[in-house]
C-alpha cells in the first residue's frame, strides 16, 4: 500500500489535469469577433486570460504579428494548462505582453524582458513536457532586451492611452496582404500569393463562384473537343499520304499536332475538373482548398509541360510556315532546297519552346487553373505572365506576319506585271485566297488571346485588391486601405481567352480540305492506296519554271510554255511546242541522206525530257507511220512514242556507219554533247 500509493495519487493529479485542461479553454480565455484594420488604433483587451492586468488596451498587429485577437487567442491554447494550473506566476503577464501588448503611441513599442521569459520557461518547463507542448521559436528567449523589469514598465502605462479619452486614435497605415490562415501553405514548397511567401490562392476560383465554374469548364469542354477533332483528322490526313504534303506547307502538320496535344490537355483537365489544379482541403490543419503551385505536383507539372511546350511550339511552326512561303515566293527556292533546312527548323521549333519550358520548371512558376483543371503558367503571376507569354506570342506575331505580308506582295507582283497563262493565273489567286484566308483564321484567335492576356495584366492588381477587400473580414486579416477603384472580371473575357487558344489550332483543316483529301479518305476506307499521289496543286504551282524566271526575264520578251514540273533546280531539260515542231518537220523528210529523230524521254519522276538518235542509213518513213500532224486529233505524246521506237530500231541497225554528230533540242537549245548510248541528253 505505501508502494501504490504515491503512484495512484501521480494518476489522480494527472486525470484532475487533464479535465482541467478540456474545461480551461472555456473558462479562461474568450476573443471576441474582433474587426479587421486598415489603421492603428488601440483597442479593448477581449482576452480573458490577460484581464485584469495594469493596462486594459492593445493594438494590432501585435508582436508575433497577429492580425486581431481572435487568430492571438488560437495561438495562445497550447498554454491554457499551464497558466489555469499556474506553474509560473510570471507566464501569464509573458504571454499577455506579446499577444496583447500595451497600447502605446504610434512607433512606440515595449517588448518583456529577458529575465522574464527565462523564469517563465524554467517553472513550467516540466509541466509542458507533460502535456506534450513545446516553447515556440518566435518567443524564444535570446529575442528579448536583456533586462530584468517587470512588464509594463511605469512609462509605459504613462504614456500608453485609455481609449475612452481619444476616439479613436488614428494614425492611419496600410499593412498590406497578410496570408490567412486557411491559405498558409509549407515554407518548402515555395508557394507565393500577392506578394506573401508561403501562400496560396483559394481553389477552385477566386473570382467567380460554382455554378459559373461548372459552365465555363462545359464551355471549355466542348471547345477542346472540336479542335481535338479537327487536328487529329489534319494529322492523319498526312499519315494516309506523306508525300502529299512537302515543303513549303509541311509546317502545316507539325502545326497541328501542337494543338491537338494542347486540346487533349485541356479536354483531361476537363475530364478530371480540379483534382489537379487544387490541393485538397485539411480541416484539422485548418487548412481550405488551394491552388497548386510549383513542380512537387508531379501530373500539375506534366499538364503545364505539354501545354506550355507545345502551345509555343505552335506558336513558332507558324512562324517557319511563313518563312518556308517567304523563300518560296520571293527568292524563288523550290521545295527540295527548303526541305535541306529541314533539321534547322525543327531544332528551331523545339528547341526554344524547350528551353523557356525547362526555364520555368527551374523558376518554379507552375500554377493551376481552377476554371479550366490544366496547371499553366501567369495565371497569378504577372510577371511571368509578361516574359513567358505576352513577349513570346507578340515577337512571333510580328515576325510572321511581317514575312507573309513580303510573299503576299511578291506574289502578287507576279501575276499583275507577269504575262502568264491563264491556268497558271487562276492557280495563283487561288493559292494567295488560301494564304489569306489561313493567314486570318490563325491570326485572328491568336491576336485575341494576347489582347485578353493585356487585359489581365493591366486590371489583375484592382481585381486582387478588390477581392481582399470583400474577403478580409471572413479571413481575419487587415482590409485595404484608401482603395480608390474597385473592379471583378467578366466571366465572358476567360472563355474568349480559353476558346480562342483551342480555335486557333483549327484552321489546318481548311487547308488539307479538299476533292483530293476526300478521295484519299475514300480510297484509305475502301482498302485501296493510289500509288502515285502526283504534285500538289499550291506547290505546284509556287514552282512553275516560269515563275522561277519571271522575275528576271524582260515582261515584253514572250513566255514559251515549258513541261509541268516540280524541280527548280535548273537541271531538268524541258521541251517546248517550238522544239515539237521542228522535230515534226525533220521526222516527216522522205529523201534526206540522214534522220534525226527526236522523242521525248519518260524519266522515272514521271517528267519528260527531250531525248535524240542517230542513224546512219537514207530510210523512207512514211508520214503517217512517223509523226501526226500538229492539228491531228491524235495525242502528241503517243505519237512521239511511235517515232521514238523506229527511229531507236534505225539507229541500232545502221550504228557503225552513223555520223558522230548530235542535236538535242529543249530549253537549253545551244549545248551540244556526245551520247554514245543513245541517252537523253
């Protein structure tokens, strides 16, 4: 019995604590709903743990920067059972003197001495130990003058003011954004809001309540699906033929692609809503629901790299359309020669979107979107939102359409001072109607979006600062102060802004629209694959070899209409109605010693060059086996097939007799070359 008995009288003292401990909260300290402040003013003490001190008024902001008593009185709980036990007798007027100072004048402020918290934390330190509580950092001892007074000092309470006398006093400051604690976030994740470290912003929306979250994300749904739609089908349009489209609407594809890849990111930030944009809300931490922020998000992170990279990305393939349209319109380069600067485009394309990407990861400037569910980037921070948005999109922009306005006019020059066929002027308005109209379904959206990206930089500060005002007292934190202007943003910018960033990646289909897109769709679905795709139309004709010429040729110097190709090297050699004729004239000889039979020669691109043979005997060909007449309803081409394989037979059998000498005839009529093998030449 005398071995239990001091243990049950340690048990019983420890439960008689621990009630005491429950009930204390309610018995000792009470805070009354205090009002939020925009000035310093000295106010009533409510606390019920520092009644009956001294002084009976206090200011906030107090000492561990507290806004108002009622967040003080939440900090002070953990000492409830050392101050109702009173292990101290000097605990409570420490603790009263930094979470309800004496109210002083302006500037003026009285901090405890050391001394004091030094008795304070030594009486108690046993019992806090067994309640499980610790001394907090911010009133460390170390922080405190050296002194060893008693608290308040006798000028303090000479010169501190009974706020009966002066109403009230009003020395007015503005202490700017102060982070509720519902929005406090851990310092290691680098969160920011407003200005304040370690803060977030409410999710899923600051500005707009739930219902107009639910449309504008519907909206935003549907929006990406059609443009989801739109580009897969222009992409798989270039898998069913991949000749189809060369240099120089190539750029065209790769276009596409970056925004089908930015629609599929925001139909999955639809489909998920805000799962990733928002961190989840902790009540027992008293933590509300915040916007993401950083890369420790590891599918946020992902989100904000597909669509930030490829939505630039976008932004530059453009930017290379209107350069491979610029050096096919006006220094005249053809589609193979472009088509060599193939790898600097790319490297150009992702290479930079790469970087500004990798820059922002290591800047941690990731931030989700409550409206949309995607994690993009200057939706709070206006700076980032100036240097890695607006200054991008705006330099392409003036880039590319500088460059298109330059091939617009060069082509245009062509056709008005250019005497050309008339196939080959309906061809060419038709090619400058189809730059124009691309032209403006990309850049109409694109130059919204950057206006509604202006709109925002410019009125994001009077739109945060009205917000605080209208939530400050809900969040215990100080109002603004002297707010001149007052301002909420308009649902219907936010999903101008989303519709056109998805738009923009849908005028791609009004270029491979078309009767030969439908026939390839037709012959893919229907198992069967055209072997020969032939040329397309608009580079064909950019590459006419008479628009290759047309600008350094005298416009009264009569044009002689040459094959149809597709090379602008200059090596190809093509034959000319002129040429046809003499060849006729010479096929057609009944008593010349010697024949010389010209033909055109099928090459395997699929052109025709102008081809010669020798023959070395006299031969009587009759005119009607040879060559038909120029005004016979017969084929040109058949007919030259004809002569091209009597005269081939000639000229083996006589071979050993013939005369060395050679005529070609094509575009370069005055070269004269050896062919031993009957060749074209």
């Amino acid at each position: 019995l005398l071995f239990f008995l001091p243990i049950y009288t340690d048990l019983k003292s420890f439960f008689l604590l621990f009630l005491w401990s429950l009930c204390s909260p309610c018995l000792s300290i009470h805070a009354e709903t205090a009002e939020s402040h925009s000035m310093f003013t000295c106010e009533p003490i409510g606390l019920r743990m520092c009644q009956d001190l001294p002084y009976n008024t206090t200011f906030m902001p107090n000492l561990l920067n507290h806004y108002d008593q009622q967040t003080a009185a939440l900090a002070m709980e953990p000492f409830h059972p050392m101050v109702n036990l009173q292990c101290s007798e000097d605990l409570r007027m420490f603790l009263c003197a930094l979470y309800a100072p004496v109210c002083m004048e302006y500037g003026r402020v009285s901090m405890p001495c050391r001394a004091l918290c030094h008795r304070a934390k030594r009486d108690c330190h046993k019992l806090m130990e067994m309640f499980g509580v610790t001394w907090p950092d911010e009133i460390e001892c170390s922080r405190f003058p050296d002194c060893d007074e008693a608290y308040p000092r006798a000028v303090d309470l000479q010169t501190s003011v009974d706020p009966t006398d002066i109403s009230p006093m009003s020395i007015q400051r503005d202490y700017g954004f102060w982070c509720p604690r519902e929005l406090k976030m851990e310092p290691d994740l680098g969160y920011s809001f407003l200005g304040t470290r370690d803060c977030s912003a409410p999710c899923p929306n600051m500005y707009f309540q739930r219902p107009e979250l639910t449309f504008a994300r519907y909206f935003i749904g549907v929006v990406s699906i059609v443009c989801l739609s739109a580009t897969l089908f222009t992409f798989l349009t270039f898998l069913i033929d991949v000749t189809r489209f060369r240099y120089p609407e190539r750029p065209i594809i790769f276009y596409a692609v970056c925004y089908m890849m930015v629609s599929l990111v925001f139909f999955l930030g639809f489909l998920l809503e805000d799962r990733v944009a928002c961190n989840a809300a902790n009540p027992a931490q008293y933590r509300a629901a915040t916007v993401t922020q950083g890369s420790h998000n590891k599918v946020c992170s992902l989100f904000f790299m597909v669509l930030y990279f490829f939505t630039m990305a976008g932004s530059v393939w453009w930017v290379i359309l209107t350069i491979t349209w610029f050096l096919a319109a006006v220094p005249k380069w053809g589609s193979e020669a472009i088509e060599k600067k193939a790898l600097l485009f790319h490297t150009c394309a992702w290479g930079l979107p790469g970087c500004l990407t990798v820059a922002l990861l290591a800047l941690n400037k990731i931030e989700g979107d409550g409206v949309s569910g995607v994690c993009f980037v200057g939706l709070y921070d206006v700076t980032a939102l100036r240097w890695f948005l607006l200054a991008p999109l705006c330099l392409n922009v003036a880039v590319g359409v500088s460059l298109l306005l330059v091939g617009i006019v060069a082509l245009n020059r062509v056709r008005m001072e250019i005497p050309l066929e008339k196939e080959n002027q309906d061809k060419l308005v038709k090619f400058m109607i189809r730059i124009g109209v691309f032209s403006v379904l990309y850049l109409v959206p694109l130059l919204t979006v950057i206006s509604c990206y202006l709109y925002e930089h410019s009125n994001r500060a009077v739109w945060e600062t009205t917000w605080v005002q209208e939530h400050c007292r809900d969040y215990h934190i100080p109002c603004p102060y002297q707010v001149e202007q007052t301002s909420h943003p308009d649902l219907t910018l936010f999903l101008i802004k989303y519709m056109m960033m998805l738009v923009v990646g849908i005028p791609s289909v009004f270029w491979v629209g078309s009767k030969k897109t439908c026939f390839e769709w037709a012959s893919f679905l229907q198992g069967r694959r055209r072997k020969d795709s032939g040329v397309n139309e608009s580079r064909q004709v950019l590459q006419e070899p008479d628009f290759a010429q047309s600008l350094l040729r005298d416009p009264h110097t009569p044009i002689i209409r040459k094959s149809r190709g597709t090379s602008t090297q200059g090596t190809s050699t093509h034959a000319s109605s002129t040429h046809l004729a003499i060849l006729e004239d010479k096929a057609g000889s009944v008593h010349s010693k010697t024949s010389y039979h010209g033909s055109l020669h099928r090459s395997r691109d699929g052109r025709y060059t102008p081809c010669s043979y020798r023959g070395g005997e006299e031969q009587t060909i009759p005119p009607h086996s040879s060559m038909p007449h120029l005004d016979h309803p017969l084929s040109t081409h058949s007919s030259l097939h004809r002569l091209e394989s009597q005269s081939r037979h000639s000229s083996q059998r006589d071979l050993s007799v013939a005369s060395p000498t050679l005529i070609t005839h094509g575009t370069n009529g005055g070269r004269v070359a050896n062919d031993d093998d009957g060749a074209s030449a």
